[in-house]
C-alpha cells in the first residue's frame, strides 16, 4: 500500500485510540525554551471564532474560500460539503448544513465515499468544485445548492477505468479541470472542459504512483504542477498538442510529495513549494528545477521552538501580503494543542512567527487571507477556527459545546 492510499484509508476510518495518549507520546515533547521567551519571539494570534461541524466524530479534509474571503467550503471525511459565509469581522455564519447532489454518490466497493477536495470555480463564490473518493468530481450552484454537472472518465477515454481521484485542480480561467487517478498500476492526469461538460484527454506516463497534487498557477492557465508519491514534480504547459511536448520540466525531490503549491520570489521567479509525506519542506524554481529554498523536518522543529520531531506536523506554507513566505507548523502532543508558524526567509535560519494560542485539535488544512491577516483551520476534530491578531476582538471558545466529547485520540503519523 502507497503512502497516500495509507492516509487515505486513515481518513476514512476512526482510528484505535488509548486512553494515555501512548501512541502519539513515544518521546517526551516540550518547549525548549520559557514562556517568557516564547511571548519574545512569537506574536500572537488568538480564536476569533469557531464552528463545530457535527456531533459525529468528523475531520475537516479540505478547505476552499472564495477570491474574496467571504465564502468558506469545508471538506469532510464523508461525502458532505458544508458551507460558510465569512463577515470582513471574521465571524462564521454557516449557510447549509450540506450539498445535497442530485443523484446519489454510490459507495466504492462497499466503502464509504470521501471527500477529495473542494476549490471553488471562478471569483463569484456561487460555484463549486466537490471531488470524491469514487471517481468523479461534481460542479455545485451554490444558489440552489445542488449539482449541475458531473465529471468523471469513461471508456472512451480510457479502457481501464480510474478507481479513484485523489486530487484535483481547475485552471485560471475556470476553464479546464484536471485531476489525478489511480488504477492498479496506471496513473492518469484526466483532463475536462468545464464549460462543455466534456473528457479533453488524459496524461499518463509522467508519474509512476499515486498523484497527491495537482496546482494550475493562479494567473497562467496552461501552467500546471503534480506531484505524485513517485517522488516526481512535473511541470506542464497543457496548450501543448500532446503530453511529451507539455512536459516541460522533471524535478526529482528525492521523497514522497504530499502538497504542492505556486509562489512568486523576490526576483519574480515562479517557485513551486513542495511538503513532502516526510513533514521536510523544498523548493524549486520552476522551469530550471533548481533548489530555491529547503528545511528539514528538524528545522522547522527547532524553530517552533519544540523538542521531538517524531509528534511534528508541517501542514501548509502560506504567502503574506509582503510576499514573505511562513510555514504553518503543528504537533499531535496533548491532541495538537500545539500549533505554531515560522518565517522562512531565502536566506538563514527560520524565524519564530505566530504561536496560535487555544488550539483544541490536530490541523490537517489551513488558509490564509493576507489582506486580513486572518488565517482558517480545519482538522482531526472537526473543528473550523478562524485566527487574528487583534485579542481585543475576540470571542471566548473555551466553553465550546461538545469539542472536548468529539476531540479524538488519533496515531501519529506513520512515516
């Protein structure tokens, strides 16, 4: 089994849990240092408000906001979407309980279909993009909130149809959608036209397991990265007439790629941000390959300002309004109340950030809305946080109802 059919699994089950914790504590963990030093180094964010996505045990798998920030879209371990309109406060007002599709999404083999992603498709915030662990991906009128189209590859596409999808991605001009499947042996990159409701072609000889990530760049719609558990980013400019001559650069990084994403450098190089499955993060410039910028799990571990690596999450690299690059940092002691961020600058060490005081849980995704300087976050308990900086503001979740009852004990990660 690959290391993304293990998460995948993990996602889809309740995980064994013990009473002491044992299994997430096999060393001790700490801060290296006092509180008072933390308050030093760390600014401080605080809970500006929360929701609870239901009494039934749920993680938060996906997060999308609409181009403006006022509309949140929250994956779950299960097939439901639920909707939230966000004030310019930060306040969460949720909308529906969840999408209802038109016709039922049939279970897989048995198994209960999850949730592969959600990204909203154009700047109106009334579309919506829902992938799932069957194969298709469905477009959502968020005015009627039921779906209006359905992708999924047939046999005129392909003869040995995709199992699963287990990422997805549209492009800039909300025009092409593409998404990364598995089937035994056979990894496709499946590309749709959106506005046509119609398969365009497929890519399947540029990775050689489970894609993990597809990412169009934000402003060219032909760029597209992937990442694959193979260990291989690729670059593809997609107008190309066939998959050989998109193919535009290979970066081996040597690990197993878990999320990719662009970012634009001082020099206004395009940069490819890569978490890997093993919590390192890299860099690459993108049509050179070069290295642009990299820290191991233990970097990132000393600059949180936090002892064991073996309880330590890296789980998003967000760009600030100045075009500063942080990466948002986490751990599954004392179940994830940990949760931290560190500057990572093109040159030196990493800098101690933002320490986000009263997390309740595991973070699995993560937002960042830098005009706002408001960042979401989703994880293992089911929880929706939003985070500023202005503690005069701020409502006190402490009380949560039900939080503490639905909080999970879950393994840490096993690679």
């Amino acid at each position: 089994m690959s290391v993304n059919e293990y998460i995948a699994e993990a996602a889809a089950i309740e995980l064994p849990s013990s009473d002491d914790e044992a299994d997430n504590e096999h060393t001790e963990d700490g801060d290296v240092c006092s509180d008072q030093q933390l308050a030093k180094e760390f600014r401080v964010h605080y809970i500006k408000d929360e929701a609870l996505l239901d009494f039934n045990q749920l993680y938060v798998l996906s997060l999308a906001a609409s181009a403006d920030f006022t509309r949140l879209a929250v994956g779950q371990n299960n097939s439901a979407v639920k909707i939230y309109d966000l004030s310019e406060g930060g306040g969460l007002t949720k909308i529906y309980n969840e999408l209802s599709p038109r016709s039922p999404i049939w279970r897989k083999k048995g198994r209960e279909v999850v949730n592969r992603g959600v990204r909203f498709l154009d700047e109106s915030g009334n579309t919506l993009l829902v992938g799932y662990s069957n194969g298709e991906v469905r477009l959502f009128d968020l005015r009627t909130s039921s779906d209006q189209a359905r992708f999924k590859a047939t046999v005129k596409l392909t003869p040995s149809l995709p199992e699963s999808i287990r990422c997805f991605d549209r492009n800039a001009n909300s025009r092409i959608l593409c998404c990364g499947t598995k089937r035994r042996t056979n990894t496709y990159l499946i590309f749709f036209d959106i506005r046509e409701r119609k398969e365009l072609g497929l890519y399947c000889e540029s990775h050689s397991d489970d894609i993990t990530s597809v990412r169009f760049h934000d402003t060219y719609p032909d760029l597209l990265c992937t990442g694959s558990t193979d260990g291989l980013i690729n670059v593809f400019d997609i107008k190309e007439s066939n998959e050989d001559e998109a193919l535009q650069n290979t970066i081996n990084t040597e690990s197993s790629v878990h999320r990719l994403d662009w970012y634009q450098n001082a020099n206004n190089k395009e940069v490819i941000t890569c978490i890997t499955h093993t919590n390192d993060f890299k860099s690459y410039e993108c049509l050179e390959g070069d290295d642009w910028l990299s820290f191991e799990r233990s970097e990132i571990v000393a600059g949180i300002r936090r002892k064991s690596p073996a309880n330590f999450n890296l789980i998003n690299a967000h760009t600030m309004q100045d075009r500063g690059l942080f990466l948002l940092a986490g751990t599954n002691f004392n179940k994830g109340e940990i949760l931290r961020s560190v500057t990572a600058p093109a040159k030196g060490l990493l800098k101690p950030f933002t320490n986000f005081v009263g997390n309740k849980q595991i973070v699995r995704e993560s937002l960042y809305d830098a005009k706002r300087d408001l960042l979401i976050t989703g994880g293992e308990s089911g929880i929706v946080s939003i985070w500023t900086s202005d503690a005069s503001n701020v409502n006190n979740y402490n009380n949560l109802k039900s939080t503490s009852a639905v909080a999970k004990k879950h393994k840490s990660t096993p690679y």
